[in-house]
C-alpha cells in the first residue's frame, strides 16, 4: 500500500473541508494547550517549592516529640515531652552523621521597641543554628557559647523584625534593648534577609537568642520543643536519621516493636512528601485537561462519522476505480490522524505561548511561582493526540472500509 | 486467433436472498465480448442489468457459472484481488459522474492511479493529462468539478476512464443525465474511443443507443433474449451535426 498517496488524498479531503476541519482541530487544541499548561502549572508549583525548601539545605533533619501515632490518635502530654536536653547532649556526643545540631525551642509573643510593637516568634537556639538554617549576619554578631551559659538576655532580629520596630533601621536597631513579652533583651545583631518561603511564611519575621534564655526565661520549660540538625552531606541523611533514631531509642528506652515517642525526619523526605502531593496535584489537573481532551476525540469521532456518511459515494467511487477496502479505512484513519496531531501541534505552541506569557505576568507582578514546562509533558501530549486521532478514528474508518462499492455508489 | 475475448461469461447465475424469498436476478447468461466491440446491454428495470454491470465490473461475483475478464476467473477471486483488477482493467463511467467535488478535473482524472503504487507522480499526471486531451479538456485541467457542465464533467470522468489504460470500459446509463445534444456528443466520444481500438459495454435502458453501438445485448427476467450485431452503426458525430442549431 502507499501510505505518501493516502496521506496526499487524506490530506485533500481535510482541505476541502477547511472550517469543519478547524472545528474539529479546536476540540484538540483546546485540549492539548490545557493539559500543557495544567502540567506546566503542577510542574512549576513543585519546583518553586522544592527549590526553596533546598535553598535552606536538603540535609536539614528535625527531630520532634511524636504528638499522635500513626492513627492520628493524640498521645499523652508526656509523650509530646519527651525529648530532653539529656537527648541533645547524647546526639552531640554520639551522632557520628551530624554536622550541626542545636535545640530549638521556639514561642510566640510581642516584641516592643519604644512605641511599637508586633507579633514574632522567639527561637531559642545554639550557635550552630546559623549554620544549619543557613542565615547570615548582616550587622553585629552571633551570641557566644558564654551567653549561653549565662543565659544571656541577648538577641538578632530578622529583617521584618527590624522593618516593624525600628522601621527599617538596622543600625538604630543594633545595641538598643527591646522586651519580647515582659523581657528585655539586647539587640546584638541583624540577620540578612531571606523573603517568604515556599509555604508563604515570611523567614525574617524571627527573633534567635540563646536556647537557655528562651527556655528558662520565656517558655519557662525542662524539655525540647524540637531539635534541629544537619547531616554530613545529603546522601547520608538515611545514615543519620537511623543513627539518631537509635540513639534517642537508647536514651529512651524503648525496645523491639515499640513504638518511637519521637519523629526523625529530613529535609529530603520532606521534599519527597512535596514532591509526591505536587505529583498529584499535577495528575488531578492533567486530569481534568484530560477530559477537554476527550471531548476533542469525541469531536472527532463525530465528525469522521458524518464524514464518511455524507461521502459514501466518493468510497463507493474509490473502492469502483480500485481502492481496497483498508486502503479506504487507512485513508480516514489518516484524515483523523492529521487532524488530530495537526490540532495537537497547534495545541502545544498555544500552550508554549500562553505558558511564557503567564510567566511574564507572574515576574511581572512579582509573583515566586513559575510555570515549568516539561519536554516529557509535550511528548506525551503529542502521542496523547495521535493516539486519540487513531482511537476516535477507527470506527468511522472501519465504517467507510465496510461499505459495499455497489451500496456506496447508489447512496442518495 | 488474433482478437482475443475481453469478457467471457459461461452460465451466470446470480441469485440474492431477500428475506426468506430468493430473487432470481440472472437466470444462465452466457456470451463473450471480444476486443474492440462496443456492446450495448439493454433492458427494462428489473431485467438484470444492474446485477449483469455489477458482475462485468468485478464489483460483485456469480452465485454459479464463470466469468472471465481478460482471460482470468472473476469468481473466486477475494475483494482486495478484484479491486486491483478494476483499478488495472477496467474504467467506469457512471449517469451521475461521481466526480470528487471541489477537485480539479486534472486530480479527478490522476485518481485511480493513486491507487496503482507502481505509478509514480510524474507518470500520474502525464497520463492523466493524455487522458483529458483525448476527452477535448486540455484547457480545462485546472477547473473544479462544479465549474463544469454536465458534458463536461461526463468527460472528465470518461477520461478517468481511460486513465488507466483499461481493457475495458463499463458505462453505467452514461448519458442518462444529459440533454440529447451533450448526449451525443458523449454518445460520439465513445464512438471515437471505439473507432481506436477500445472495448466499451453501455448499460442503459434507452433503446436509442442501441444503433450507435456495433452490437446490442438485450436482457430480460434474467436472460438473454436478443443478442444480434448492428450493420447500420449510426455515427453521433452526424446525428450531432443534423440537430437544428442551439438558439443563442
């Protein structure tokens, strides 16, 4: 059989039937630049959020009190107690995977600085933290190991901190004395800035001073909220988390099957937990783009239908002057093809096109989401739309390839 | 020998069961068509003529009884076998043309060798040109098919016909949707086709015909009942001459 000659008559019938054609193609078009653009939409939200996340370390591991068990049922409060400061100083003592580790205990409360005042939060960390977070100074220092010991009414304030209270003025701010809550602290230091992070909470908005200081001072507390850490480098993260989970199970007590009071996790999970809600936030978009994209087939299939009814004559003619009957179903098989993957190409720009434009208007009005498109997503897209062409295609083209010549040439 | 048979029909039988009643649409015809003869099959509705076209045009095969068409067995041949012998053998012309509509004259006519892959495109459109320059419509190459006259279109569909080179060429009423001065003006192409050498069977049920044709094959109830050659072959191109000249 030549597949160039049928792909020529093909291609001759669908020019003759230039608007019910484009109709057709709008079904796909429609479908594809949905479905190119709903991936691209998923795809973007998931790396804007993993890429921040990683942007302060994926091999940040957090330890916490397990506050419910697998269930969802809550524990006791002893449970949500259970991390100790005996925990810590065994994990700085023994956790050969861990490069940094602080305790963090963190509170909420109001800051104030002469007349104004806004609502922070407090950590209560060690020295380490800035390493482990990833935060920088930008004025003044970092609290020492001796205001630790001291419990020293020392602090650094984040950007937004500093924006609230001293309206911007880093150096105004450096070595005045604020109250968070009902204590006075000093301030020894600014943090540079780090803006929003994936989940939208705003990362200058901190207060860190010494752990002792918020423990005793303003939590008034003997255990840890939570402790923070850094790995050794990221590929060894299930390493620490193992060696961290044994040690606190030591520390513990607990044994054979029972159960953790406390919850080992990574950033790299975290991200992987993102990464599979991104998936399928992305899958139920695809989804819903998909269903436009069937109805596009179903267009087509409507189409091939009246199609090849109303020209049951010309494959009567075809099949008299020596067409074979798949040459006839090759011949609609191929129009509906054409139509599909010609809608599906059109598709496929319209999606590129739209997606670039969304994205201007997103760095436009400062927006940190993008729009990531995958070649994956266009290949798929691509074979998605042929296959829909071959699939909505065939039963009209069995239709027309089933017809008898003498019927077909006397159809009215 | 010399001449050789072009359709060879032995006993034909073709029987169609509708419902739980069979009709018997050929009851036993038998005759041969030699090279060169323009045959007219005439009869009145019902008579089996149809059924007759159908089978010489390898779009249908007998119940019982051998057909062969350029020497080769019709009967037991599969739909994909007969397709290729009409798209080799033979060139239909029908009353109501079935041209492709918004098609050029030029691609209407290149149609049937699209499906003969051992053509290629250059070969396609030299013949089909040869072809529409021995129907009178060289200039007419680029029109499309509803810019045309009922002759006009009647002959490009003859040159369809032709295209192909066939051995024979099957008119189904051919002339039955024109006026009598295109009619013959048909009616005189075929003559000349006939006059180079060609085989032509015309099916139709107007008497008229008949003298234009060397031979007349007259069918009814299923079989033959008059099958004579014409001594007097009337020539269209004079009955075209005689006509009173068209006013305006």
């Amino acid at each position: 059989m030549n597949y160039g000659n049928l792909f020529k008559i093909a291609i001759k019938a669908i020019r003759n039937n230039k608007i019910r054609s484009l109709l057709t193609m709008l079904g796909i078009i429609i479908g594809i630049t949905a479905v190119i653009l709903m991936i691209s939409l998923g795809q973007g939200a998931k790396s804007t959020i993993k890429g921040e996340i990683s942007s302060i370390g994926s091999n940040l591991i957090n330890i916490w009190p397990s506050s419910a068990d697998e269930s969802g049922a809550r524990r006791s409060a002893a449970d949500m107690q259970s991390l100790k400061m005996s925990d810590y100083e065994a994990l700085r003592r023994e956790a050969r995977y861990l490069r940094y580790i602080s305790p963090s205990f963190s509170s909420g409360g109001q800051a104030i600085a002469g007349n104004n005042n806004t609502p922070t939060t407090i950590y209560g960390v060690n020295t380490e933290y800035l390493e482990i977070q990833g935060l920088e100074i930008l004025k003044g220092e970092m609290f020492t190991d001796e205001h630790i010991r001291e419990i020293a009414k020392v602090c650094l304030l984040g950007q937004t901190v500093v924006d609230e209270l001293f309206d911007g003025d880093s150096d105004a701010a450096l070595g005045s004395v604020i109250r968070f809550n009902s204590l006075p602290v000093r301030v020894i230091g600014i943090l540079k800035s780090k803006g929003s992070s994936a989940m939208g909470s705003d990362q200058d908005d901190i207060i860190i001073a010494p752990y002792t200081t918020v423990q005793k001072r303003v939590m008034a507390i003997d255990y840890i909220p939570s402790i923070v850490a850094s790995g050794l480098s990221e590929e060894y993260s299930g390493q620490a988390i193992d060696e961290i989970t044994a040690i606190l199970r030591q520390q513990h007590g607990i044994k054979g099957e029972a159960k953790n009071n406390f919850r080992v996790m990574s950033m790299d999970e975290i991200l992987d937990t993102i990464d599979q809600v991104m998936n399928t936030l992305t899958l139920l978009l695809a989804a819903i783009a998909f269903i436009s994209l069937i109805v596009g087939g179903v267009g087509i299939m409507n189409i091939m239908y009246v199609s090849v009814t109303e020209r049951t004559r010309e494959i009567g003619l075809r099949m008299s002057i020596g067409a074979k009957s798949n040459q006839i179903m090759m011949q609609f098989l191929i129009e509906a093809v054409v139509i599909s993957v010609t809608g599906g190409i059109i598709g496929i720009l319209s999606g590129l096109i739209l997606n670039g434009l969304i994205s201007l208007i997103m760095t436009m009005t400062g927006s940190s989401m993008s729009m990531l498109i995958s070649g994956k997503s266009i290949v798929v897209a691509f074979l998605v739309c042929t296959f829909t062409g071959i699939f909505f295609g065939w039963y009209p083209a069995r239709k027309a390839a089933r017809l008898d010549p003498i019927d077909a040439l006397r159809y009215e | 020998m010399g001449i050789s048979n072009i359709i060879r029909v032995e006993d034909v039988h073709r029987h169609f069961v509708v419902g739980e009643e069979t009709v018997r649409a050929l009851r036993g015809v038998s005759f041969t068509i030699k090279e060169g003869e323009f045959v007219t099959i005439m009869g009145s509705s019902g008579s089996g003529k149809s059924t007759l076209l159908n089978l010489l045009g390898c779009l249908d095969t007998p119940t019982s009884g051998e057909y062969y068409l350029d020497e080769i067995s019709v009967r037991t041949m599969d739909g994909n076998r007969r397709a290729t012998l009409r798209n080799r053998k033979i060139g239909f012309v029908f009353q109501s043309y079935n041209l492709l509509p918004k098609t050029t004259a030029l691609e209407n006519v290149e149609l049937p060798l699209f499906y003969n892959p051992s053509v290629s495109a250059s070969a396609r459109k030299h013949k089909a040109l040869a072809a529409l320059d021995a129907v009178g419509l060289s200039d007419r190459i680029n029109h499309r098919s509803n810019q045309m006259s009922g002759g006009q279109q009647q002959r490009v569909a003859i040159a369809r016909a032709l295209v192909n080179d066939p051995v024979l060429i099957l008119a189904d009423e051919a002339t039955g949707n024109l006026d009598t001065r295109t009619s013959y003006e048909i009616l005189a192409l075929f003559q000349k086709l006939h006059a180079e050498g060609r085989t032509i069977v015309f099916v139709t049920h107007n008497p008229e015909i008949a003298s234009f044709s060397s031979r007349n094959i007259v069918l009814k109830d299923g079989r033959i009942i008059d099958d004579r050659y014409n001594d007097n072959i009337q020539s269209a191109a004079e009955a075209l001459a005689a006509m009173p000249p068209e006013e305006d």
